[in-house]
C-alpha cells in the first residue's frame, strides 16, 4: 500500500467531473435523465467566437445634471406664479447653477424662505443687485451632482436593459463599468446598426405648442423670442428616399413629456396603410392633454423627439381620454423601434458610443474552426514529439497533457468563464506549456539514472528535486496571468483565465497525476530499465 | 533518443558577442518603445481610436478598386491590407479620419458595384478608450514586473532577481524591436503576448537559476563562472526540449489559427526564440559576473 489510491481516485473523480461538466458542449441534446442538479451550459463563447456586439458606452452624465437643474428652474416658476411672486426670469446658469431674476429685495426673502422649504439640498449663494434686478443663485454641491450622476448612470442601465428585453436578444449582457460607462453584448445579433440606434437613442418625447406668430421660413436662432426654439420636421420620401427638412418655431417649454406615458404600441393605419404609434397618456398625462387641446384648438402643437419634430399636426377639437398617436413618414421596422423606446422611458443623458466591435457569426465560426484546427495540430506535433525522445515516459506525459486539456475545459464549462479565441491560443500554448514540468522531471531521473540509482529510487528523486523548480516557474507565470486577468478585457481577458486555469491544473497533473501512474507501474512490474 | 549528450559549452565566455545582440535588440527596442508612445509606430486602433473592417468580397476585388472606391467618397486615409484566403480585405482608419464604418459600408456599396460583400467583423473605438488602454497597459506591464522582481528575490536574492528582469525586460523590448521593425501591428493582443512571454521567459530562467543556486551549495569552491557554466550546460537540454515543444505549439497557432490571432502567434513565436535565448545568454552571464565582481571584492578586501 503506497498510498497512491486516494490519488488514483482524485484523477478519475475529475475526469468524471470535466466530462459531465463538458457534456451539455458536446453533446446536441441532452437526453431526457439529464436533470436535477446535472450542469445543462455549455461552455460560454465569447462575442468573437459565437458573432455579436460589443458596446461600450458613455452616458453624459454632465447633461443629467443639467437636466435635472432645468427641471428645477420650471419648477421655481411655477411656484412663483403660483404664489404671485413676480418674477424677470429664472433659468439655469452654467452647469451647476439656478439663476433667479427678481424685481425687489422685498420678494427675494420670500422667495428664498421658500427655495430653502423646497429645495434643501440646493445652496443659496448671497443675493446681489444687478442692473436694478436682483439676482439670487441657487448651487448644486459636487455630492449632490454625484449623486445624480449616479442615479442616471444607473436609470440609464435600467432603461437599456428593458429596450433590450423588448428588442429580443438572448443572454445580452448590460453592466456598469467605471463611473459613468456602460457595458453592452449583445450575441449573435443579426441587425446590429439597428440595435445600437434603438440602444443609444435619448428618446425625449415632447409635445410642444408651435408658436405661429413668427415666421418659420425666415426665422433664425437669433431672430426668434427667447421663450422660443427653432427645430425642424424631417420627412423621408419612401419611394425616392429623400430627406426634406421644414423648420418650424416652437415653444421651448414642453407641456406634455414622455414621462406621463403609460404605453406606446405599433399600428398601420387602415387607410393609408401607413404605420404610426398610438401612445397612452397616464391620468396626469391625460389630464394635461385634455386642458392643452381645449385651451388650444385650431392651433398646431409638434410632437418632438430628442429635438426633431416627427409631425405637427392641428388641434381639430379637445382630445380626451389620454390617447393620442404619433404618425411621421417611418417604415414599419422604425416605428416598431419607436414603440419600444417609448415604453421603456427616455434616458436621464444622452449616451455617447466609445467602442463598437461587432463580430460577424461566419467569421465566428471560422475562428473556431482555425483554433481547434490549429490545436490538434499543435497536440500532434506535441505528441508525437514526446513519443520519441521519451518513448513511454513521453506517453506519459502526453497523457498528463491530455488530461490537463481535459480538466481545464472542465473547469472553464464549470465555473462559466469564456472562451474566447486568445483563449483558445492559450489554450494551445499550454499543450506545449504543460508538458514542460515533465521534461523537468525526465531529465533529473535521466541525470540520477546516470549516477547509477535504480528506476524507482531515480523517479523519486527526479520528481523531488524538481518540485522547488516547478512551483517556482509556475509561481511566476501566475503573476503576470494574474496581471493580464486584472487588467484585460475581453478577448484577452478569455487568454488570462484560460492561462491562469492551465497553470494551476498543469501543477496537479505533472506533480500528482503522471507520478501516480509511475508509481503504480513501478510498484507492479519489476523494471530494470526506465523507458525515458 | 537524446539530442544533446554531456555538453560543456563555455555559455559565459560568450558574453561579449550575446551582450553585443543583445544590446543592439534592446537600443531598437527602445527605439520602437519611443515610436509606439509617440504614435509612429504601426499602432492598433484599439489604442490609437479609430475603425477597423474585415470585409469579404463575393468576387476578387483588387485594393486599388477598394481604394479608389473610398477615395470617391473622400475617405482617403484607410490602410488597406489584403487577407489571404477569400477575397477579404481589412480596411483600418485612424481616429484623424473621422470616418465611421457605415460610412465605409456605403461607399464601397456605391463605388463597386455588382461585387456584393458582408461586414465581417468591424471596430470603431473612440480615443478615450485608447488613453485609458495605454495607462492600464503600463501599469500592468510595471505590476508584473514588479511582482517578478519580489518573487524572485525572495525566492533567491537580489541578484538573482534583478537578473531574471534584465532578462524579462530584453524579451520584452526584443519583441517590440521584432515588430517595430517588420512594422506589424502593436495592439492589446500583442502586449497580452508580451506578458505571456514575459511569464515563460521567466520560467525558463528559474529553471536555470534554480540549478546555479543548486550547484553553488554542492561546490564552494568553484569559481563562479564554472559553477554557471556547469548548471546551463545541464539545464541545456531540458531548456531546449520546452522550447521546442512550445515553439511547435506556438508554430501551428501562427500557421493554422487564422487571421485575428496571425500577429498574435507570430509574437509568441518570436518571443519563444527569443525567451530561450535570454535564458541561456542574458540572465545567467549577468548574475555570474556580479556575483564574480562580489568574491573579487571580498578577497581584495581580505
């Protein structure tokens, strides 16, 4: 009894483990018994092996802040009013400021007491006369700016992950990264331009009175009231699929926004055959819609999106009931698109597109192909290599090697990491890595069989003094694996974990797994010569 | 079989000529370390900004065609580079261009018609991502270095470890020097292959190392250069043996693993000669002569 039965018993304990671990890969269909607690993934592919999108985004947090101060200015407003609190003119001031205008020391009080009631988180620098006005600014700090920074940064993560869920990907991944990035894959995704247009769209649905009494043709930003804007209706000709533009002066302050809707789904208009997107307005919405196209009928009011106007069309009578419809010159797909970014609500900032790698899924499956091609011609040369100038020794350790191969896509199937196609060079890498520690070993009992020792007493002594050996060449490729993990991504991230795993099975299969085998060959047969 | 029987090769004596090539690799190294921060060299649009395309043509198309198809539509500064093996071409733009990969789409549409293609893979990366890549890149590239260095002199001594990195650092610069002057491209994936060299190179030279410290505790008094020549001589074989079964493995990557890792392998393999070497010719040489210089110092001294 040498004690090498738990060993033996370790090694098959894995094998039986990678190749349960690895069946759902291997295998098409699983068969009916598989169940239970019986592992049902397949190794995890990377985007550049299986085709798809990778998104690296960056939300503008700086316009969320922004945002959210303008908000405020038409609250104060509103309040004011509300309150007979006259008023020249309140509205935000650079990034981080509220600026209030008023006429006297007198209401400033006033309005300050009530700022302080309302806004206990906005800081009050001291008033100052100007011009005969008195001005009064408001500051947000830099922690309450973080603070929403971050909530749009993570209402942001939000809204994507529920465009994606309705749009229909399978197994996206949508994390944050950093302060303000987010992170998107999508797999094998077969329309990609499309996804990032409905991913990265702003989505800021507006209702806006359009103001007639300007001249919309001659007007210019500079020319029209200050409560005014300039924007513009695009219109696409099907047929000839030209863009023409109509520009058209509205009121800059919205009086509905796509906040107040409950639901937004695609029709085709009966008649014209054409489709649009009919919208439900919540009962605040509704509300609001019933006072506005009753206060206004006979004018037009212009349905905008991230500042274009889709269409701007006349108020024929008071329209209650909280239903309305968006209609403009889009196809089928783009008003589907539409409906969807509406449902999911509009994004706190803008989002900006920093990396955009799309993988093609042919080219996918032809990195697959090459990699394992080039694997198995790799494991051959390798082997064959072995075989001859160690003879049985060598089909020893092309034995380790193989088991090695064998539990490291066990383990990567087990613990779900990905593979990816550096991985797979690594991989490959290790096949003639892995066999290095019983090269080591071959040597020093090629070396102690010189000083005369017998096979077993050789084998021992070979394995002991390689082990400092083998721990510290693996230490330190361990180190920079681990470097390579911490800092990659991706791709070469794939290569660490596929690496870092290698060295780490590769110790256990050169030190515990090829031994065992000796010693129990040794143990039976009586040898005089080592095959080495 | 056995390639190698008993060999006593004097690996120290040497010193002048590997020292010499070595040097010599490491200046154009240094050199091609100049050119890549400055961005001269041939850069990868992961850390310069920019779009990359790897577009696949139904029938032959010549890069000329490419070019003056692009060309029409004002896109005139793309890197055009044939890939072998089914008509497809990879189109790469630096960020100065300004051009977005849809844009490339359209223009190619326009301009060859009646040869329809698909995209196959295309990388737009905006030049933020590049600055932070090249910062983490460094840092990386320090904190393995570093992490070598304690190691090394904690399992050895200081000695030891300053020259393990000697020999680290001169694969790494020898690597650059490689690609710098074959002008391939320096991308995310070369470093990751940069780093993985960086680790076997470092094995092999443990490996060495772990057999001077052997020999020096058996025979004391032995001068120092017989003792290192000694233990390269009997590392030699097993130094060659993991090379070749390595460098196999890395050949058949180059040869049969396809386009996207073709520049990757080929660093391995470059940096698998290269490893080997340094191993044998740059580490050991530099501890044995400092240890050398450590004795004579001390006699002198008594």
């Amino acid at each position: 009894m040498k004690g090498y039965t738990w060993r033996i018993s370790l090694i098959f304990i894995f094998i039986i483990a990678s190749c349960v671990y690895l069946t759902p890969t291997l295998v098409d269909t699983l068969p009916k018994w598989w169940s239970g607690l019986l592992p049902k993934d397949k190794i995890h592919l990377g985007l550049d092996l299986q085709g798809g999108t990778h998104l690296v985004m960056e939300v503008e947090t700086q316009k969320a802040v922004e945002g959210s101060l303008d908000l405020i200015a038409t609250d104060l407003e509103d309040s004011l009013t509300a309150q007979n609190l006259r008023f020249k003119k309140i509205g935000r001031l650079g990034g981080d400021k509220v600026q209030l205008t008023l006429y006297d020391r007198g209401s400033a009080d006033k309005v300050q007491a009530l700022v302080k009631k309302k806004y206990p988180d906005l800081e009050a620098l001291p008033v100052f006369d100007e011009g005969g006005f008195v001005n009064m600014q408001l500051r947000i700090n830099e922690k309450e700016a973080q603070v929403r920074k971050d909530r749009a940064v993570a209402q942001a993560l939000e809204t994507i992950r529920n465009r994606i869920d309705q749009f229909g990907v399978s197994e996206p991944v949508i994390q944050r990264e950093g302060m303000n990035n987010i992170v998107v894959q999508l797999p094998g995704i077969k329309d990609p331009k499309r996804a990032i247009e409905l991913i990265g769209k702003t989505a800021r649905l507006e209702f806006k009175l359009v103001d007639e009494t300007v001249n919309a043709a001659t007007a210019t930003v500079g020319s029209i009231p200050e409560d005014d804007e300039l924007l513009s209706e695009k219109r696409t000709d099907p047929q000839t699929g030209a863009v023409s533009e109509t520009p058209l002066v509205v009121k800059k302050k919205a009086i509905i926004t796509g906040e107040l809707l409950t639901d937004a789904q695609i029709r085709i208009d009966s008649q014209y055959n054409q489709p649009y997107v009919a919208i439900e307005f919540n009962s605040t919405g509704a509300r609001l819609f019933d006072q506005v196209t009753a206060a206004n009928v006979g004018k037009r009011f212009a349905i905008v999106l991230d500042n274009n106007i889709y269409s701007a069309p006349v108020i024929r009578e008071r329209i209650s009931g909280g239903s309305a419809q968006i209609s403009g010159s889009f196809t089928e797909k783009e008003a589907a698109d539409l409906a969807i970014v509406l449902r999911a609500g509009s994004l706190p900032a803008p989002v900006k597109i920093l990396q955009n790698v799309t993988v093609g899924p042919s080219l996918g499956r032809d990195s697959i192909h090459k990699g394992l091609m080039a694997g198995l011609i790799g494991v051959l040369l390798v082997v064959s290599f072995m075989a001859m100038y160690y003879k049985l020794s060598g089909m020893v350790a092309n034995l380790g090697m193989v088991l090695n191969i064998l539990f490291l896509m066990g383990a990567l199937s087990a613990l779900g990491a990905t593979l990816t196609l550096p991985g797979i060079a690594a991989i490959v890498l290790l096949v003639g890595m892995s066999v290095d520690s019983n090269v080591l070993i071959f040597e020093r009992i090629r070396e102690e069989l010189r000083l005369g020792k017998t096979p077993h007493a050789a084998l021992d002594a070979g394995y002991d003094k390689a082990f400092l050996t083998i721990m510290d060449s693996h230490v330190t490729a361990l180190i920079t694996a681990a470097v390579l993990f911490q800092f990659g991504t991706g791709p070469v991230k794939g290569f660490a974990v596929s690496l870092s795993l290698g060295i780490i099975i590769n110790l256990f299969t050169s030190l515990v797994a090829t031994k065992v085998l000796f010693d129990a060959f040794l143990d039976r047969v009586h040898v005089k010569r080592l095959s080495v | 079989m056995e390639l190698l029987k008993k060999t006593n090769i004097d690996f120290i004596g040497m010193r002048k000529i590997s020292f010499l090539a070595s040097g010599l690799m490491a200046i154009i190294g240094l050199i091609g370390i100049i050119a890549i921060a400055r961005g001269t060299a041939n850069m990868g649009i992961d850390f310069s900004g920019g779009t990359e395309m790897q577009i696949k043509f139904a029938q032959p198309a010549t890069t000329q065609s490419i070019r003056d198809a692009l060309a029409k539509s004002g896109i005139k500064e793309a890197e055009l580079q044939e890939i072998t093996g089914g008509n497809q071409v990879l189109v790469k733009m630096h960020k100065s261009t300004g051009k977005s990969a849809d844009q490339v789409a359209e223009a190619l549409k326009a301009g060859i018609p009646g040869n329809t293609f698909t995209v196959e893979s295309s990388t737009e990366i905006g030049p933020s991502i590049g600055e932070k890549l090249k910062q983490d890149t460094l840092v990386a590239v320090a904190l393995s270095m570093l992490g070598i260095i304690l190691y090394i002199a904690w399992r050895f001594d200081f000695k030891f470890g300053v020259g393990a990195v000697v020999a680290t650092m001169h694969d790494v610069l020898a690597m650059i020097a490689v690609f710098y002057v074959m002008h391939r491209e320096v991308n995310i994936l070369f470093i990751t292959a940069v780093l993985t060299i960086a680790g076997y190179s470092l094995t092999d030279t443990v490996v060495v190392f772990d057999r001077i410290r052997e020999n020096m505790h058996k025979s004391i008094k032995d001068p120092m250069i017989v003792i290192f020549n000694k233990s390269i001589n009997e590392t030699l074989s097993r130094t060659i043996i993991t090379s070749v079964t390595t460098f196999l493995a890395a050949v058949s990557l180059f040869l049969f693993g396809g386009e996207v890792i073709h520049d990757f392998a080929f660093a391995l393999v470059v940096g698998v000669v290269v490893a080997t070497y340094s191993s044998i010719f740059v580490a050991s040489p530099i501890v044995a002569l400092w240890e050398q210089h450590a004795v004579e110092t001390k006699v002198e001294a008594v």
